[in-house]
C-alpha cells in the first residue's frame, strides 16, 4: 500500500513591530484582493474517487457511482471548446488492491463519461489518455490502463462512435472514432480503468477532435 500524499501546510511569520507590518500590508491589499475573491474549484466526490475540473478548459456538472459494472462511476462534463483538457482524479478512501468497490480504491473502475459539446463544432473523433504523471505516457509497468489485459473487451461503447482503438505503448489512450457529435449535444463513452498498482492520483486526458479538411 502506498502511503498518503502529503497534504498543505501553512506558514505563519511573527513580526516584533505591529505597526510596521500594517504600512507594509497596506499598500498590498488592492493587489491582494483579486486572489482573495477568487472562484474555488469545485471537487465532485463519489465512491472511492473525487473528481475535479482543476487544471482547466471544461466544467463537471456532476458525478456518481461507486465504479461497479452495475454501478459505474458516471462524470457528466460540459467542454467549451475543442481543445484537450484533463480530468483529475484522486483516491478519497484507503487503496486495497481488488478490495470493495466504494469502500476502497480498488484499482478497477467502471466509468461513463456524458460530455456536452459546447465548442461550436462537430466532434468527429474522442480520445482519452491515461497518466500516472501530468503530462507524462502512461506507460505498461505502471499497471495503470484501459483494461490493458483485455484483449476482447466488451465493456468499451460510445453512443455517438460506432469504433475504437486502443494504444498502450508508449501511451494509454483510448480513441473512439466512426461518429460524430454535433454542437450543443451530449456524448456518452464507457469503458474500463484497472491500476494493479493503485496511485493516490492519477489522471485522464480528453481530446475531442474536429474535422481536418
């Protein structure tokens, strides 16, 4: 088991002379103030995982399940543009490898992605890619995959996409393709996470592509 990432900490300094910390905070406060009032991310937790929108370009609307076959994990998002964006996901319970689903971040996850295409385009392709690592491939000996052992997997549909391919070496993506999902309409996509070697966070890239030509 691995152990906890570790958490946040906050620094506080003493000053000797009050009145020198005031005139120096001052002038500070009109810089300070945006940041202050800042919107916070907003975190959506269900079974073992929370999910979060925090790196940018998309917006969750909502999350349920315990990632079951019969009780997936389902993220319903809105994209507003064309563009990648990344799903962050961290483990909320204690990892237990094949350990109950809820109780425990089990490694094997049952999802449903329900993406509504705000972009202003046609989406004719849908590409996922797990990482262990931002921005790094995912690569065999993470145990991290889209059912990477599966060589027949009947648990990858998509509402929209009639096809899919799937990669694992250098990466782990999943493309979905032989579809299309039109502007101000919503695309649902299932298939299956295993990490036999389960990571406090880990995160899925989604790419939603446009015409070329």
């Amino acid at each position: 088991m691995r152990t906890p990432e570790p958490s946040g900490f906050s620094l506080t300094r003493f000053f000797s002379t009050p009145g020198r910390l005031c005139r120096a905070v001052l002038p500070l406060l009109p810089l300070l103030a945006p940041a202050a009032h800042a919107d916070p991310q907003k975190v959506w937790a269900t079974g073992a995982y929370s999910f979060s929108d925090e790196l940018g370009g998309f917006h969750i609307t909502g999350a349920s399940g315990i990632g079951t076959k019969e009780d997936p994990i389902v993220i319903t998002e809105e994209l507003n543009s064309a563009t990648p964006v990344t799903l962050t996901i961290r483990t909320t319970k204690p990892i237990e490898a094949f350990g109950k689903a809820g109780d425990v971040a089990n490694g094997i996850m049952y999802m449903r992605i329900e993406a509504l295409n705000n972009s202003g385009q046609a989406w004719v392709e849908f590409q996922f890619e797990l990482q262990e690592i931002l921005d790094q491939p995912s690569v065999f000996g993470d145990g991290l995959s889209f059912d990477q052992r599966n060589k027949s997997p009947d648990n990858i549909v998509s509402s929209n996409f009639a096809e899919f391919d799937r990669d694992f070496e250098p990466y782990d993506r999943l493309l979905f393709k032989d579809g299309k999902i039109d502007p101000l309409k919503t695309g649902s996509f299932e298939f299956l996470i295993t990490d036999y070697t389960p990571r406090w966070t880990f995160y899925l890239v989604q790419d939603p592509r446009i015409p070329t030509g």
